[in-house]
C-alpha cells in the first residue's frame, strides 16, 4: 500500500508508526481540496496493516489555524466543500482503526480544534494555545470536538469570546498527555507511540474499537449538527463582513 502525501502534508511509517506532518506555512490554514486530501490519507494509513498508530504533527509557526478565510472569501459557495472536508478529516481521525496522537504547538485553531479534539491522546508544547473564533470568522463548528478536551462553561466561553487558552493554563483541564519545550514535541508523540506499536495490533485496533463505542454521544452527529448552523450563518452579510475583515486585516464593521 502507497504512503499518502499531498501539497499540504508528508507521511512516513516505520516500526508500526505513521507520522503525517502537516506543511503548509504559515500556519497550515487549508484549502478545501487539502482538507478532503487529508481525510483520505489518514484513512489510507489506518486501513495499512503496517500501522499500529499514527502521529500527526505540523511544521511552521502552528500546528494548523482551520480552513483558508481567503478562499472562502473569494468563493463563499465552496463553504460545503470545506465542511464535507472537515467532516471527514475529523471522522478519520475519531473512527481510525488504530489509536491517533496529535502532538500540537503554537497556533490550535478551527479545524486545529477539530483534529486535536477527535484524537486519542494530545501532546503540547510549552508554546501551544487552543482558540475556536468562529464567530469571528462568521462560522460555526468545532465546538463538540472542544467539549472532549474542556468543560462545557469554558467552551463556551472560549466560543462566545474567541479568546485562547494557553496550553500550560489548559493542563489543569486534564486532556494534555505531555507538556514539552517544543524541540522535545516530537520525540515525545514518538515515545508514546512506541508503547502502543509495541503491542498486539490486533489488540489494540479491537480496544480503539471499543473505547470509541463507549462514549458519550455521537461527535460525528454533533459535528454535523454544528455544520448545519455553518451554513445558516453564510447566508448573512455579518458572514461576509468578518471574512471580509480578516482578508483586509481590519476590525469587522457591523451595522
């Protein structure tokens, strides 16, 4: 079976391990075909029976800022492609057949929250911060993949305002594995791995199996939930307006 690659990531497998590393700078925002190439890659590498788990870790100034505001500024329509995108990208990760740790840093916005929040396991660096502005980015989403790293007033709090929490402030939360200088980040997702790929692959696809059947809820339906009042909010000028005011680097105006 091919190793999966795209213009916006590069995957390896060695002793039982995928990494797929995200490379798009700056920050990894990506375009509507990147996130569907994403989606299908992650799937690939959990159907490759070589692998028994799989890292995934970005290059650049962050681990990955969403979905590319500039394209959906020059073609709002392309909003349903970028959430058929999204959703199965966050679908692969939560339901792939072997255990997917995210190892994060710097900028963890948007689809960032998407991936970070269906993994398995989370590890940070010193530098990472969690931020889901969709509101001012004139969307919704995110907001079930950020209830299973915090509680459900921070969420809010986080998605009414957009602030960011810092990923030494979110420890206390209890959803970081590992908290490491970022040159440490991905020895450290590698360590980790190393226990799981050490271990019966066919025990460990049947406990990811198991475990995903026990929780709470449905976050492929919540998420989908969450898309529905996307698209209500791109039929409004406020939408617009924030895209609009990102693109130029200005304060949103509302009337």
């Amino acid at each position: 079976m091919s190793t999966p690659s795209s213009s916006a990531f590069t995957t390896e497998i060695k002793d039982g391990i995928a990494e797929l590393v995200l490379c798009k700078p700056p920050v990894n925002a990506l375009n509507s075909d990147e996130w569907l190439a994403l989606a299908q890659g992650i799937d690939t590498l959990g159907a490759n029976e070589d692998v028994r788990v799989i890292i995934i870790r970005a290059e650049g100034r962050g681990f990955c800022a969403g979905v590319d505001i500039k394209e959906l500024d020059a073609n709002p329509d392309l909003i349903v492609r970028v959430n058929a995108g999204n959703y199965a990208t966050f679908r692969a990760v939560h339901l792939s057949p072997v255990p997917v740790i995210v190892a994060v840093h710097g900028y963890v916005l948007g689809g960032g929250i998407g991936i970070t929040g269906a993994a398995d396991i989370v590890v940070a660096s010193e530098c990472a911060s969690f931020a889901l502005p969709e509101v001012d980015r004139g969307a919704m989403g995110g907001g079930a993949h950020l209830q299973r790293l915090f509680p459900v007033q921070k969420v809010r709090h986080m998605f009414f305002t957009g602030e960011a929490v810092s990923a030494p402030d979110a420890m206390q939360y209890g959803f970081i594995e590992r908290l490491v200088p970022k040159d440490e980040l991905p020895a450290a997702a590698r360590e980790i791995a190393a226990k799981i790929a050490a271990k019966s692959g066919a025990m460990i696809r049947i406990a990811k199996e198991a475990l995903n059947g026990i929780e709470d809820g449905d976050l492929e339906k919540k998420y989908r939930w969450e898309q529905g009042f996307t698209l209500e909010a791109y039929t409004t000028a406020d939408s617009a307006e924030t895209r609009r005011a990102f693109v130029e680097k200005r304060e949103a105006r509302f009337d």
